[in-house]
C-alpha cells in the first residue's frame, strides 16, 4: 500500500476550503435575499400604516350663493351654488397629500386656499402634520366631471349643486384614500296662528308664525319668512315669484307680523339656514283672509246744509232733503270699502211721517271709504219739522259721533 504523498494532502484542503468558500458565499446569498425580503415587507407595513393611519376631517362647510357671478354666466335668479368654502384638517403625524375633491362626485378641476394658490392633479395640496388649510371651490367657473375619480376629465362650464338638496364632499389623497362627509340641507317645519291686539277702541288681529318645529344636522341660525301679495290665485304648478308679487320679509324663529291689509291674496315661505350654509324653502302656503287684520277704526259722518228741495208744479211737497256722508277708515287712516253702514236717528223731537232717512242705494262703503244717505223733512203737512233731527251712522261696533240737522220752517 502506498502511502500518500503531499500533492494529495495539498488537494483535500484546497477542496475544504472550496466548499467553505462556497458554503459562506451561498449562506452571504441568502442572507442578503432575506434581508430584502424584510425590507420589502417593512416597506409594505410602513406604507400600509400610513394609508391606515392618514386621517381627513372636513369642518366649516360654508356654501355659497353668489348671485352676480351666476349673472355674469348668463344664469338669472339661480337656486345652485356658486361655490364653498371648507376646512381640511390633517388628524395624522405625517403630512398628507390632497390631490383631488369633489362634489358629489364632481371633481373640481382646480381648488384655492386662501392665499390664491392653486391646486389640482398635477399639482397637490400639501397639509403638514396634524395641520389644517382652508380652500375654496368655485362651482361657476371651474369644475370636472370625473368618473375616474382622479380628476381626469375637465368640465369646462358652470355646474350645479342645488341649494335644496344634499350634498357629498369627497377628499382624495396621494395615498388613494378618500375621506367624505354627506351634508343634508335642514328642513323648515311652520306652523301658522291668529292671535289678538288691543288697541284700545279696536281688536286688530295678528299673524303669528312659528319656525320652531324645524330641524337640521347642523345648528340653524337663520329663519326668514316672504309674504307674498298677488292678485292672482298661486299655481302650484307654476309658480313665478319674479311676477306680479309684493315680497315682504320678517326674520325670526317666531314671528308676529300687524302689517298686513284685508287682502285674500297672501301666501308665504319659510326659508332656514344652517351653520355651514345649507339653506332650504319650504312650500309656499295660504294665510286666510283676515279682515279684522287691519280693522276699521274710525267712522264720521259730514253733513252739508239742508237743502231746500221743492217739487215741480206741487207747491204743497216742499222741503228739506240732507245728504249725510260716512266715512269708515281703518287703524292707518286707509279707506275701508265694502263695510255695510247704516244711519241711525237718535232724537226726533217731530213727527216722524214728516222727517226720516230716506234709504241709500248701496249701504256699503265704496272704494273710498264713503257711503251716503238722504234725510227728508217735509213742511208739505201739518206740523212741519222745525226742530232740529241728530243723526249717528254705525258700522259694526263702531258709532260715529251725532251730527244735528237743523230743522225747517
């Protein structure tokens, strides 16, 4: 047997140390995937804690209604809104991203802070940890319609968000989280009464109207109520309060209103707003007509000198022939028409065939207030009315003061 040489010795250690060498190459290898595999993953976790932990909240809602730059878009009287104003709070430790919001699911194609500075999708809105920014959407002027949902599709006109109705605000961020809130527009709740003034010689009724009754989300802070006075009836159908219509505005939760005349042809509305400037209108309803609303107040009666009346070719019917005016007007001196009068005498000391009130054509007043009668003395028998005759007109509980008529001779 031969024994081994030293070339032999030399190659068993040259292999050792190949296979150490290969062992630790391969043990190296592996230790760099796995190194990555756990970078990877906290990668993963650290993006996922961060889209779990980004946290939005939308507060100060403020809608708007601007008029004249709904005008200047060829929109008349418009019920949408021309844009809001909101704050974005950060509730995270880290800053976040905004790259989108919507109305409704309306991406906006640009959006402003307050500072003027635009944002949109290209360009983000950067809110710093646990900081906040205001922005301002401009509903007239610029607005998208996305149905993405990245804000990829520009909507080049005026949209419309109607006043009445609910609206869905939706943040989106970089990280593709969205943060919403849906904004519901209060709901006016009237309720209508007649209740009683006195003013002394008179009773005036009054309208009361409560909005108390109504409710919303948010807290109301605004109850308006419209009056409106037309002379023809109200279709519902077709309502156009741009004609033929009087408005008249109280403000108030509850409101007591003396102002109005004895017209049938009331009709009113009762708009609430809310904090954040959700407004709503309710249906417009009847006031009955009311004609103690403004009341009569005061009745006189004019009488001219008698006047002397003798009668062709009959010497014998002579006499005196007084037309007495009433007069009725109402607690602000206005005329009160269609109110039934009548004349009344208080003292006729002559004989009474010989000296009456001789009917009116109408005892009710005319548009000016007036209405007139006839008293007739005779001297055509015996005895005559020498004496003096005091006559009273009376309209409902009011009396007007006497009046004398001088007798005849």
């Amino acid at each position: 047997m031969r024994a081994g040489t030293g070339e032999d010795s030399v190659s068993v250690i040259v292999g050792t140390l190949l296979l150490i060498l290969i062992t630790v190459t391969a043990a190296a290898g592996l230790a760099l995937m796995v190194s990555q595999i756990q970078k990877e993953e906290m990668n993963r976790q650290t993006h996922l804690n961060a889209v779990k932990n980004e946290n939005i909240t939308v507060l100060n809602v403020a809608f708007e209604n601007n008029q004249t730059e709904w005008n200047l878009n060829g929109v008349q009287n418009s019920q949408n809104w021309s844009g809001v104003r909101l704050t974005l709070v950060n509730m995270n430790i880290d800053a976040v991203q905004v790259v989108g919001i919507a109305i409704n699911d309306q991406y906006a194609s640009n959006f402003t802070d307050l500072n003027g500075n635009i944002f949109n999708r290209t360009s983000y809105l950067s809110i710093p940890a646990t900081g906040k920014s205001d922005v301002y959407i401009d509903f007239v002027a610029n607005a998208s319609n996305d149905p993405s949902g990245l804000g990829l599709i520009d909507y080049s006109g005026p949209h419309y968000f109607g006043v009445g109705n609910s609206q869905d605000i939706k943040v989106a961020t970089s990280l593709t989280n969205f943060f919403d809130i849906t904004l519901k527009p209060p709901n006016p709740v009237y309720q209508m009464s007649i209740d009683s003034e006195n003013l002394g010689s008179v009773q005036r009724d009054v309208l009361v109207l409560d909005g108390s009754g109504s409710t919303a989300d948010n807290s109301i802070i605004s109850w308006n109520w419209t009056i409106y006075d037309r002379s023809q009836p109200l279709n519902a159908i077709s309502i156009n309060p741009m004609t033929n219509w009087t408005n008249r505005t109280f403000s108030g939760k509850s409101v007591r209103i003396s102002t109005l005349n004895n017209t049938p042809s009331y009709w009113g509305t009762l708009t609430i707003t809310d904090n954040i400037g959700m407004s709503t209108t309710s249906d417009y309803f009847a006031i009955p007509p009311d004609t103690q609303f403004n009341p009569p107040a005061s009745l006189t009666v004019l009488s001219p000198l008698p006047t002397p009346i003798p009668i062709p070719n009959n010497p014998y019917l002579l006499g005196n022939l007084t037309n007495v005016t009433a007069k009725l007007t109402d607690i602000n001196n206005n005329p009160v028409s269609g109110m039934p009068v009548t004349l009344v005498i208080d003292n006729n000391p002559n004989t009474p065939q010989n000296c009456f009130i001789i009917p009116a054509m109408s005892n009710t007043t005319d548009p000016y207030g007036n209405v007139t009668f006839f008293v007739w003395q005779s001297n055509a028998t015996d005895p005559i009315c020498p004496q003096p005759v005091l006559v009273h007109a009376q309209a409902g509980k009011l009396i007007s003061p006497t009046i004398l008529i001088p007798g005849i001779t």
